[in-house]
C-alpha cells in the first residue's frame, strides 16, 4: 500500500518546535 | 556607539564590554536602580551594534565578548526550593535577573548569526568547557532561558565542526543522568528539539554512535516518570530515525512494548500516539516483523477499563494507511485482536 500521511488528529499537533536540520557532513551555514 | 568615530568604536565596545561585566542584585529589587539602567542601556547598545553594524567583529573584539557573555550567564543555578516541584503543575521560578540576562542571551545569538562571525577565531573562545557551562544552564527552571539556550546551543552545533561529537556526547551524559540517576533535569524537551534537527541531518548510512543513541538514550527516556513533559519531542526523534533507516523498526517497536507503562494510563495514550506516528512512517517490511507482539498490546488498550486508552488504540482504525496494513495482514492481526473486541463490545462500561 501505498505511504498516505495520516490524517492529523484534532489534538495531535504537527510537531512545531522542528528546527531546521544541521547536515552531518558539511558545516552548515546556519 | 552610534555616534563614536569608526576609528575609536571597537575601543569604545570594550570598554562596554567590560562595563557590563558588572553583576547586579535583583533579588533586591530596589538596590543600585541607576546601575542596573546603565548595564541595560549599554547591553541595548551592544545589541544593536552587532545586529545592525558591519566590520564590529574584529579578532581582539572576541575575548571581550565572550568574557562578558560568560560572566553574566554561567553561575550557580538556585537549589529547587521544593523538592516535590512538579514540573507539569507547578509556575517555575523565574529568574529574578532576566532583565540584564535576557539582553546578553539576545547580543549573544546576534554575534553567532552576525555576517562577520568566523568560527576559525571564535573557536579558541567557545570550546568544550564554555559548551559544558552552556549545557549545565539548561537545567534552568526559566523557560524562557532555556529558549534562549536552545537556539544558541542549535547555532553553536551548526557552526563549530569540531565540536559537534562533544556535545552530543554531553547530551548523552545529561540524558542517561537524568534517566537513571536524578530523574530531574529542566531543560530535556529543549535538547530533544536540538537533537531532532541533527539526527535529521544525519548522513547515510547511520553511525553505529546514532543507533546506540537511539537504543541506549532515546529509547530508556521512555521509561522516566515526567514523560509527558518532553514526549512530544522524543517521538519526533524517534520517528526522525525510522525515516532515517527503517531497519531500526522493529528495534524501536520491542523496545517501546518493554516500556510500555503498567500504572500511567496518561503515559499509555502518549505511546500509542507515537505507535501510531511510528505505524504512519513504517514500511510494510517492517510491519510484518512487529504484528503480533504489537497488537496484543493494542488488544490490551482496547480492553481497559480507562476509557481514554481504549479510545486512543481504537483510534488506529481511523487512519487509512493502518487500515491497509491490518487488511494485508488480517490472518496474523485479526486472532490477536477479535477476541478482546467482541468482550468489550458486551462488556465494557463506556
């Protein structure tokens, strides 16, 4: 089956603390 | 600052520097009135000169600001006054100096994100032990310091290369501390957000250090009693990994239905919310491995007698991708559930 992305639960908030990644090789201009 | 000639500013923001090394009492909230002005004025002075000037961040101007920075904000954290403080119920103690110390937190994200840093010379001036103190301060009961540390601690980690392994070794430290020494450590949701962003920067294949990580730290954390109060981040990292390397699946599953709460039924809706966040992720490879143990546990939800935790396991069936595994895979799914549902459809009291 094909990945759907759930349905956000009324109460379930997406995440929004996610910060912005920092890539593992190279020095990111952050 | 603004109005000096450029050829005497840097000598002129020293002098503020060292100005602003002086600390205040602000438990006294009368004393010294007219210092405490001066200091804020003259830390407004250096934010907006770093913020909005070119050519201010000279080599000998480093030293200066870092000894500044590092007077103001490492100290001795107060004692928590009541030993049974209950982070979930509980206002924090706010810090009585936050006047002074939320102007040196904003000068201090301003030098990391100014165009003119240079890691290459700062680099003598941050190094481990600065970013020791650094983390020790997340143990703050002031929220909105912690913010601060956060996103300072996020900059540092993606300027300074050399750094990196020792921080996330530290972290580790402050982590399997607080799970099996303390149990009590302020500032775990801040270092889990700073810590989604990195594992979501991890290169592939994943470090064997990350996946011990995942099993030695991230996992564990689950079993600590004030979850709920980082648990939201916890599942990001979590589920951050899964989409990293799936194969870590069914390591992260068995690991969670160890955990799995006996007394909390609060602890119980928040792992199945994060099954169902690992479920959304998972790839039918995967799932295949962890049905059986995983839905008996479910069936167990579906039976308890707390009704929010029935609730919330069947609430699985709302979610089509779910759906399309269980019907996949309904010969192995469906004995370890139906027997719970037919009792509780007769016999539950809600």
């Amino acid at each position: 089956p094909q990945k759907k992305k759930r349905p956000k639960l009324p109460n379930f908030p997406a995440p929004h603390f996610a910060m912005p990644p920092i890539h593992e090789d190279n020095l990111e201009k952050v | 600052l603004k109005d000096v000639a450029v050829a005497e500013l840097h000598e002129l923001l020293c002098k503020k520097l060292q100005q602003c090394c002086v600390l205040f009492d602000f438990l006294d909230c009368v004393a010294d009135l007219k210092g405490k002005e001066i200091k804020r004025a003259a830390l407004n002075e250096l934010v907006e000169c770093v913020a909005t000037n070119r050519g201010v961040l000279i080599e000998p101007v480093y030293p200066e600001i870092i000894k500044m920075i590092s007077v103001n904000i490492f100290r001795t954290l107060p004692p928590t006054e009541n030993p049974e403080f209950d982070p979930e119920e509980d206002e924090p103690n706010l810090e009585p100096s936050w006047p002074h110390l939320q102007l040196v937190y904003e000068f201090f994200l301003r030098f990391l994100e100014s165009p003119d840093f240079q890691p290459s010379v700062a680099k003598r001036y941050v190094d481990q032990k600065f970013v020791l103190m650094l983390l020790e301060l997340f143990d703050s009961e002031d929220p909105r310091e912690r913010e601060y540390l956060k996103t300072i601690l996020h900059r540092v980690y993606g300027k300074f290369l050399g750094l990196r392994a020792y921080i996330r070794k530290q972290c580790n430290n402050i982590f399997l501390r607080f799970i099996y020494e303390t149990e009590h450590f302020n500032g775990v949701a801040e270092l889990l957000e700073i810590l989604g962003s990195i594992i979501n920067g991890f290169a592939l294949p994943l470090k064997t250090e990350h996946k011990h990580f995942l099993v030695r730290v991230l996992i564990p954390l689950h079993s600590v009693k004030s979850l709920s109060i980082f648990h939201a981040q916890l599942a990001y990292c979590v589920v951050q990994f899964l989409e990293k390397d799936a194969t870590l699946t069914e390591h992260v599953i068995r690991g969670l239905l160890k955990y799995w709460p006996k007394t909390c039924t609060q602890k119980e809706v928040m792992f199945l919310g994060e099954i169902e966040e690992i479920l959304d992720v998972i790839e039918p490879s995967q799932f295949v491995k962890v049905q059986e143990p995983l839905f008996k546990q479910i069936a167990r939800c579906i039976s308890s007698p707390h009704f929010q935790v029935a609730e919330r396991a069947l609430y699985f069936w709302n979610n089509e991708y779910i759906l399309s595994l269980i019907e996949d895979n309904c010969h192995t799914v469906l004995p370890a559930i139906f027997g719970t549902l037919y009792r509780v459809s007769k016999e539950h009291w809600n």
